[in-house]
C-alpha cells in the first residue's frame, strides 16, 4: 500500500501501545495464565443474555436514542436513588455510552479546552491523559501517597491556579485498589467551593468493595454532585466487559455540554443490551452481591499466595491486587513483569506505566477477576518463585 508522505504533527507523540494490550499479547504467544488485562474468564447471566436475545428477536436492533432509551436511564436513576438517596432526572441528567472509556474521552472533550490545566492523581488509569492532551489541556499529576496510595490534600491546593478546569478522582482505585473516604471528598469540596471547576468522577468499580467499606461517591456531596460528571460501567458490575456499555451521570447544565460531544462521538450505543440490562436492573440482587462475590475471589487468591515470597498490598475494591516483589528480584517492574510471562508463564501489570515519570515501586498488579481453578494454577506459580 502507498504510503503518505506528507508531514504528520502527531496529536500524541509519545503515546504507544497501552501495557494492558502488550502484556496480553505476551501472554497469548507464550500460553500464559492472563492476570494482566482486567475481564472475567467466568461466563455472565444466562438471564441476562436471554434478555438481549429476546429484545434482538422483537426487533429492537436499530439506533437507539441518543441518550440512551428512557427504560435503561430510568432504571438507572432508581438505582442511584435507592443506592445513594440521590435524585437524577433519567431525560436530561442521564446519558447512555459506549463503556466508560468513551464517556471519559468525551467529557474530556466536551470541558478542555486549549491551555486549561486538569489534575490527575497517579498511578493513573492510562486513559486520562492522553484525553487531556489530545485537546489541548495540561495535565497536572499529583502522585498519590504510598504505602496506602492516600492523597495529599495540600499538595492539591497547591497546584489549583486560575487555569484549573478539571480534577479527575477514580475510586475504587484502578490499579491501587484503594479508596477515596469521607474526608477526601469534604476536602475537595472546599477546594472547589466557588471555583468553576469540573470534576470527571470515575466510579466503574462502584460495587466492588470490600471489608465492610461504603462506596464514598461525590454523588453524596451536594456541592461536588453539582460541578461532577460520574462516569459507571456495566461491563465491570456485570462482567461483559465486551459489550462496552456504561453511562455519564451529571446535572443538566453539564449533560447538555455532554451530549452535545456524545453525539458526535458515538451517536447512540447498543440497542438490544440497553433494553435487557434495564430489566435486568430491576433485581436489586444482580449487583447487591457484588462485593462478597469479589472478595471472596480477592480472599482466595491471598490465602493461596500466603506461602510465596510475594507482599501483599491490601486491597479494598477493583478487582486487581497488587504484590510486591521487592524481596525477589532487583528488577524493573516492567522487564519482571515480562520475565515472569517468559520464564514462568503468568502475566501481570507492571505499576510504573501508571505514571508520568520513572517510579518503580517494585509493584505488579494481578487481576482476580478469574475462576478460582485460574487462580489456584496462579498462586501454585508464584509461590514456586
């Protein structure tokens, strides 16, 4: 094929290929055990694909709405109500998207303009920033605190300026597995009080918390609810990360900026899987379990690795856990990661992608979101290291 000679100024210059994708590929051509990318190898509801199924069958197979269908954002809003005791208006504060990466992008899209600053707090989800760049913003990273990944809430305000146009909070925390508390969320909004800050709110891992800990969302706060958009996933609440399905909550000023991007980005996602996870909501028990159901997992595969060199970083929501290898090997996080998928056949995430600089913590992270039979053939190799 021809290929173009002209001059390219790329958008992202120093952008390559996420680690997620690269070490799944590993991991693939060696016939590794895949902890590394976070989806489920265990099947989904069979009632939930008996309900996509059957709206596919009555037709409903053409373009949705653009913000979703009403029954979805309707269930939606009842599920935030009973959850939260928050009141969201299903026909202008609810919008149906294409996953939470796209909701992410496109409100980053949709708030940054040219030279505007947005804080990010790393080890970051590798999607931020990149959003931030690709139009235009600066990005501000404020790393957080180790050993428990806490945030320091002074060195926030030191970075706030006259150009500070987002802050993008992620709890639970991919891939710390930490959480955002109480406290957290009355500093920022006193931070934010009086500003015209945005706050891009990604809580995909709403119901995935363990050890009697309560999601803190900023949904909550009343005055942090009124400058937030919240992104949430139904692909991790209901382990079909494939169907790339989640949805933006937000008041109505900031939907209306929202959609106007949305529309342009995707149009409208999904029609038959809208229509069956709107029923499928209807059971509070679908995604009332979720916590015990991952802790559990989260529970098996520390018991199995107790007698392996490997630290273990506590855990309190995802579904990732971080080990430390510190007492093993003297290598990077990156070039163990890969040693580990070549000599020893289980892949991992190395930590030091997460962030902006070199910052090597000789930390791995592992996603228990698997069958307890991958888990156990897991454990049984690291503990032979």
């Amino acid at each position: 094929m021809p290929e173009f000679t002209g001059e390219l100024q790329s958008k992202l210059p120093s952008a390559g290929t996420s680690i997620f994708a690269v070490m799944s590929k590993l991991a693939v051509e060696h016939d590794a055990i895949n902890l590394s990318q976070g989806f489920p190898d265990f099947p989904i509801s069979e009632k939930l694909i008996a309900k996509v199924n059957h709206y596919m069958k009555k037709g409903f197979n053409q373009y949705a709405p653009m913000p979703g269908v009403l029954p979805l954002r309707k269930a939606i809003a009842e599920k935030i109500s009973a959850t939260y005791h928050v009141d969201y208006d299903p026909e202008t504060e609810i919008t149906i998207t294409a996953g939470a990466t796209q909701a992410i992008f496109t409100t980053i899209s949709a708030f940054v303009r040219d030279g505007d600053e947005v804080i990010i707090f790393e080890p970051a989800y590798d999607c931020y920033a990149p959003a931030v760049k690709a139009f235009g913003g600066l990005v501000k990273y404020c790393t957080l605190k180790l050993p428990d990944f806490h945030i320091d809430w002074g060195e926030v305000k030191r970075m706030l300026s006259n150009r500070t146009r987002m802050i993008i909070i992620n709890s639970p925390h991919n891939p710390s597995g930490s959480l955002i508390s109480k406290e957290d969320l009355t500093e920022l909004e006193k931070l934010t009080h009086d500003s015209d800050i945005i706050v891009l709110s990604d809580e995909v891992y709403e119901h995935l918390i363990f050890d009697g800990h309560i999601h803190q969302t900023v949904c909550r706060f009343p005055e942090l609810l009124s400058r937030s958009l919240v992104v949430g996933s139904f692909g991790k609440t209901f382990h079909a990360t494939g169907w790339k399905t989640g949805y933006v909550l937000a008041p109505a000023r900031l939907t209306v900026e929202f959609r106007k991007l949305h529309q342009f980005t995707v149009f409208a996602t999904n029609t038959p899987i809208q229509y069956a996870l709107a029923d499928f909501l209807e059971d509070p028990e679908n995604y009332t379990g979720l916590n015990i159901f991952y802790q559990n997992k989260r529970d098996f595969f520390i018991e199995n690795i107790k007698n392996s060199r490997f630290k273990v970083v506590p855990s309190y929501g995802t579904y990732f856990q971080l080990l430390d290898y510190s007492d093993i090997n003297n290598e990077t996080d990156l070039i163990y990661a890969k040693s580990l998928v070549l000599e020893h056949k289980i892949a991992s995430v190395p930590l030091s992608p997460f962030y902006s600089m070199s910052n090597d913590a000789q930390l791995l992270r592992f996603c228990f979101a698997k069958k307890e039979e991958t888990l156990l053939k897991a454990a049984e190799i690291l503990c032979r290291i």
